[in-house]
C-alpha cells in the first residue's frame, strides 16, 4: 500500500514538472513570436511602402481614365451645342466653309477720309 | 480602326439626337424673340451692332476678293456713294467703299455701311450716272437691311431685326451671331437677295438719281448692258434682270420721267475711273 502511495506521489510530482516545463516553453515560444528581428521590421516596411505605392498607381490610373471619359463627354456635348444652335437658326442647307477673313484691307478701307459735305458738292458740279 | 470609328459614330448620333430632342418648340420660339428683341433704328448701340455685323460681312468678302488699293478711283467712288448716302437720310451710318478685284459683274452692301463693287462692273460702266446707279442700289440694300431680312429671323415681324442680339451675354447666342454673320456672306456672294429686295432698291436707286439730278434711265441701261453680257459671266446672284428691267420702264413710264432729262457725267467718270 504505501509503495502505490508513492509511485502516485511521484506520478503526480512528474506531471506537475511536465506541466510547468511545457507552460515555460510555451510563454518562450510566445515571446518568440511576438518579438520581431530588425531584418523583419524591415521587410515588413518595404512590403507597406510597396503596397502604399500600388495604391497610388491604382488610383492615379482610375483618375486619369475618369477625365479622359469627362473629356470626350464635353467634347460630345460641345458639339452636339452647336449642332443645336444650327437647328434653331434655320440654316437650311448652307454648308459652312473656310472663309478667310481680311482685316488688313478692311482697315485700309475704313482709313479713306471722305467728307459728306464735299461730297454732295462734288455731286452737284 | 473601323470599328473604334463606327463605336464613335454611334455614341456622336446618339448625343445630336437627344440634344434635338431637348430643343422643344416654345424653345425655339424664345430663341428668336430674343434675337429679334428690337430696339428703335435711332439706338446708338443698336447701331454699332450693325456696323460689328458688316464688318464681318466686309472682310469676309475682302478675304474672297482681293481689294484694289487704287486712291483715286477709290476717293472718287467714296465721293459719289457718299453724296448718295446723304440722300437716303441715314446720317447716323458713316459709309465705306471699295473696289474688289474680280471679273464678276457684280456689287455688295455688307451690313453697317459697307459698299463694294468689282473692276467687272466699272469695266461695262458707261457713265456717271451708271455708276450712281450702282451705289444707290446697294445703299438702299443696305439702308432696307435686305441681308439681315433674309436670315430668316424676322418672323415675328420684318421691322424687328438681329442686331439687339449682341447685348445678350451667352455662348449660343454668340455663336449664332458668327454663324449669322456667315450665312450673311454666303447669301451675298452665292445665293443672292430675292427678286422683291432687288425691286425695292430698284425703285429707291431711280427715285435718288431723279433727286440728284441724274438721269434715271442710264440705271435700266445699265441692266440691259449686264443682260447682254449675262451669257457669258454675270454673276448668278442677279437672276431676274429681265424681269427689274421690265418693272423698271413700266416704273419710269408711270412716273412720266423723260429719257433725255437728267446729267450723265461721260467725261468725269472716264477721267477717274481708268481699268
């Protein structure tokens, strides 16, 4: 009887020792995996700023397809504006082509003095 | 390519259609009031209006015809146009003339006081009185706003016109005063006034030389001088000539004016106008 008492004695002993080690071990391993290298910090930087970067690239590119898409719109309604105002002045069938324009001449026109009062003296010689 | 372009052909009918859509008739109705919102003929800034709207017209058609830069036959076609001018009463309008180089036999009143007429018309010319004849048409076209009737904006009623149009702000209507100014041009040197307009300045251009002094009936000789040639290059834009030249004899004959009245001023006119 009292050999059974001690095997269960230190039975128990040992499953108290084992308990704790595996405990120990386990809080070593925890603080393990919490504590980071300086190698790791360092990955772990690059990766954010990497995927920082693409982020930006994405958004840059989502803007820059949005304003070419309000572009043609603009485009689009500017033209069919003008389309709109020729409907409305009954324009018919004219067709609108280049015509030039010369204001030098026009500006030589417009310098040539001529008097009213002379001229109707000048008609009735 | 083909297919990018077909894609952009569809999406361009579909905007012009729906933008057709929105213009409604009442729309369209406003639009002309407001363009036809007239002011009195007297209004200052009215005025300047019409002469902005001719000096558009003016040097279109001196960026189509290339402008003889002569001082004398111009100061002496200066002289007789503007003594006709003061005939017509428009004291306010400060007339400008010149001469285009073309064979066409042909003469423009731009809008605003603007008068041209080609070497092609001075070239078949016999005469002073011709040459009067001429520029009275053009100024009565021009004192009657002929051009600005034909745009087809009068139709609320004729004595209202375009040019109170320009003291509106905005876009459109800027943009519809350009094309105006275009369409003005291309009824001035391709399409041409009606044959009622013509008539009317008919009328008035007899009724100016009787008043000056010269003889009414070297205008009709004229017209029968551009009826003769008009097989072979008078310009399209006077299609009727037959029928003013009939108008005209009935005109004279009812009015009882005498050939042989009336001075023609042979020898002046061949002394300036030298082509």
């Amino acid at each position: 009887m009292q050999i059974i008492i001690f095997i269960i004695f230190i039975f128990l002993i040992l499953i108290n020792n084992n308990s704790f080690a595996n405990s120990k071990s386990n809080n070593v391993k925890k603080e393990r995996e919490n504590s980071f290298s300086f190698e790791e910090v360092d990955q772990l930087r690059k990766k954010s700023t990497e995927l920082l970067k693409t982020k930006k690239t994405v958004i840059r590119e989502q803007n820059k397809s949005s304003l070419i898409r309000n572009k043609k719109r603009l485009r689009l309604r500017a033209v069919s504006a003008r389309i709109g105002v020729r409907g409305l002045l009954d324009i018919g069938e004219l067709e609108k082509g280049k015509v030039s324009i010369n204001y030098e001449a026009l500006s030589w026109v417009e310098t040539q003095e001529l008097s009213e009062t002379e001229s109707i003296e000048f008609l009735n010689q | 390519m083909s297919k990018t372009l077909l894609i952009f052909f569809f999406v361009f009918s579909i905007s012009v259609k729906t933008d057709a859509e929105v213009v409604k008739p009442q729309k369209k109705q406003n639009f002309r009031i407001r363009l036809n919102n007239s002011i009195t003929e007297n209004d200052t800034k009215l005025l300047e209006n019409e002469i902005v709207f001719g000096r558009g017209i003016a040097s279109k058609l001196l960026g189509k015809y290339e402008l003889l830069k002569d001082k004398k036959i111009n100061n002496y076609i200066g002289k007789i146009g503007t003594g006709i001018a003061a005939q017509f009463g428009r004291k306010q309008v400060k007339y400008f003339f010149g001469i285009l180089v073309s064979e066409e036999i042909n003469a423009f009143a731009a809008s605003g006081g603007y008068i041209f007429i080609t070497t092609g018309t001075l070239k078949i010319l016999e005469n002073e009185a011709q040459l009067a004849g001429v520029l009275a048409h053009e100024i009565s076209h021009d004192k009657r706003k002929h051009i600005v009737e034909n745009l087809n904006l009068n139709d609320i009623s004729s004595e209202q016109n375009i040019y109170s149009a320009f003291n509106i702000l905005g876009g459109a209507v800027r943009t519809a005063l350009e094309k105006l100014n275009l369409i003005a041009f291309q009824i001035l040197t391709e399409q041409g006034l009606p044959e009622n307009d013509e008539y009317e300045a008919d009328i008035d251009t007899i009724q100016t030389l009787q008043k000056i002094g010269y003889n009414p009936h070297s205008y009709v000789k004229f017209l029968n001088n551009t009826l003769l040639i008009s097989k072979r290059k008078f310009s399209s834009t006077h299609p009727s000539t037959e029928l003013r030249i009939q108008k005209l004899n009935e005109f004279l004959v009812s009015k009882k004016i005498s050939k042989d009245k009336g001075k023609l001023n042979t020898d002046r006119f061949g002394f300036y106008v030298e082509i």
